[in-house]
C-alpha cells in the first residue's frame, strides 16, 4: 500500500512526530510524508501517532493508495525532497 500521512499537531508534539514517521516515511515538505509500507507497518505508525498526540486537539490525516502506480503528483513552485532522490 501506498501512504501519505498529513498532520496539523500542536508546536510541542511536532519533533517526536516527525522523528516518528521518519523511521517508516519518507518526509516530503513540513508536515507531509509518503511511502510505500506494509500493512503491518500502518498499524505501527497509527498506534505510534496515538500515543504522541492529543486526539482533543491534533489532527492526522492518512491517504491510503492501493500502490504507488496509481499516484499521480504535479508541483507547482519548489519541488521539496523529490521522489527521485529518495528511492
């Protein structure tokens, strides 16, 4: 499966989030990262945000592709951390 997680979390919670995500994703800008994972490995990563973040006022979001032949990415501006350069 493909995955593309987006989050909105409060400023203290921020670094060990993204310290987090970073050992199953790739970081593509701020608060966006994608990678292809097994489905064992979501779980990990839902239970593990669970822990870090506050429900009450945080918000994550999972965009979950079958794979990543179906994805399809245009960029306007700067290109941050291009795919290219990561696989």
């Amino acid at each position: 499966m493909f995955v593309i997680v987006v989050y909105d979390i409060e400023q203290e919670r921020v670094n060990n989030v993204n310290k987090f995500l970073k050992r199953f994703l790739n970081w593509r800008q701020n608060s966006v990262f994608e990678g292809k994972i097994q489905e064992s490995q979501f779980e990990k990563i839902k239970s593990g945000i669970k822990e870090l973040i506050d429900e009450n006022t945080d918000s994550v979001y999972f965009y979950i592709l079958p794979s990543d032949k179906y994805l399809s990415i245009e960029v306007l501006g700067i290109e941050r951390n291009p795919r290219e350069n990561i696989l």
